[in-house]
C-alpha cells in the first residue's frame, strides 16, 4: 500500500496536470486534506510530508484533535455546520465552508459579533438540486446575497458544492462548471469577486480543477478509505 507521502505526491502531480491542461496557475489552487474520522498520529504523517491545510467535518471532533497538532496548521470546516456548535466552531476554523442557510449565516455573523471574529465563510449551494443535499438553491441564494454581504462579521469569500457522488468522476464536471457559472452570474451582480470556489473530492478533484477549484477536499485518496 502506498504510504501518505507517496499519496500526497500523486495528488499534487494529479492537481498540477489538471491546472496546466486548463490553462491555470498551480498557485491559484489549494488541497485542503480531509482529516475527518483519521486519528492525529495519521495526520502528522502527512504533516511531515509537507501538508498544512486539514479539513474536518465535525466541530467536537476537531476540538479533540487540532490542540494535539501543530499550532501552524491551517483548519476548515467543510461539513454541516448547526447553529449550536457556531461558539465552538469559530476559534477553531480559518474558513467555514458549509454555510447554507441565510439563518445560519446570521446566527454565525451575531455570535462572532459577540466573541470578537469576523469568520470567513463560503455559501453551499446545491447545484444538483438533489433533495438529500445541504446548501442554498441558486434562487434562494440569489434573493437572499444582498442580505448575506450586508452581515457585519461574516466575511463572503465563495461558494461552496458537493457533486451527487457517481463513479464517473466525468459526472461532476456540469455540476462543478455550473458552480463557476452561478459565482460569475453573482460577482457581476454583487460586484465582489468571490475568489474561492470549493469543489472535488477524491473521486473527482481533477474534474473540479479544470472547471475552476480553488480548493479540493481530497480525503480518502490521500489517507485510505475510512
Ligand atoms: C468527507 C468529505 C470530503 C472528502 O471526501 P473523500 O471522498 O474522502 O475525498 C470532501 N468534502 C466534504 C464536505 C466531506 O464531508
């Protein structure tokens, strides 16, 4: 079995072949690694093999975990965020990637109002419009994105979407593109450039570079299936 490094090694190549195949700076794209469920012995595998940015999923997880490691790491929080674990979430996280309601957005913005952040958010948004997915419709987030950069804490950097999980990473491309789309239809209409756009796991962060990622979240086809 390939160890993390070797993992870690292909994932970057696969990433720099994708941004130079569409023409884009290797610089503008990121690989968060997915940590969530792996121990922290196995994150300081890949800590040793040059990776700095983790993402996870689960607050209470992640406040058991991040004190044990580095304190130079970067962490995002890439899942389901409630509005209970918004106190604990915000010390722990430089970017909040699932934010998918205009409630949960003010929750987040009234909290870090009172605990003195100014949390870095992304908008999740369910491009598929399967019903199983978090996220804002396209409609909903479009009505509502006056109201979400007019919050005073909460800093909008981009969007955020997961694919319908199909074992064609191919399946994804119209999903990711149509991210890309919908943040060039709001940055026109808002004026805000909304840099980030969060899309690709495993399955298919190549797909996702070339439609435009600025950040992958690449779990198990770094640290093995969970
Ligand atoms: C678990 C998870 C990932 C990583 O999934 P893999 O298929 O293991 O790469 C990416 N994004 C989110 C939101 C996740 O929950």
């Amino acid at each position: 079995m390939p160890s993390i490094a070797e993992n870690l090694e292909s994932i970057r190549a696969n990433i720099a072949d994708a941004a130079h195949h569409a023409g884009r700076e290797l610089s503008t794209v990121e690989l968060i690694a997915v940590s969530k469920t792996y121990p922290a012995d196995v994150i300081r595998e890949a800590v040793e093999a040059g990776q700095e940015l983790f993402g996870e999923n689960r607050v209470q997880e992640a406040l058991i975990k991040i004190p044990t490691l580095p304190g130079r790491l970067q962490w995002h929080l890439i899942g389901h965020l409630q509005s209970n674990k918004v106190r604990k979430a915000l010390p722990l996280f430089q970017l909040i990637h699932g934010v998918d309601s205009t409630d949960l957005a003010k929750d987040i913005d009234r909290i870090a109002g009172e605990t003195g952040h100014h949390p870095r958010v992304l908008l999740e948004v369910n491009v598929s419009g399967e019903g199983s997915k978090h996220g804002f419709s396209p409609e909903i987030l479009e009505r509502d994105l006056e109201l979400l950069l007019a919050l005073p804490r909460v800093q909008v950097e981009g969007f955020m979407t997961m694919a319908p999980l199909a074992p064609e990473a191919e399946s994804s491309r119209s999903y990711f593109a149509s991210l890309r789309e919908l943040r060039d239809r709001m940055s026109e209409k808002a004026g805000v450039p909304f840099g980030t756009l969060s899309m690709g796991m495993s399955g298919d962060y190549q797909v996702a570079v070339e439609e435009g990622a600025t950040l992958v979240r690449v779990g198990s086809a770094l640290f093995g299936t969970r």
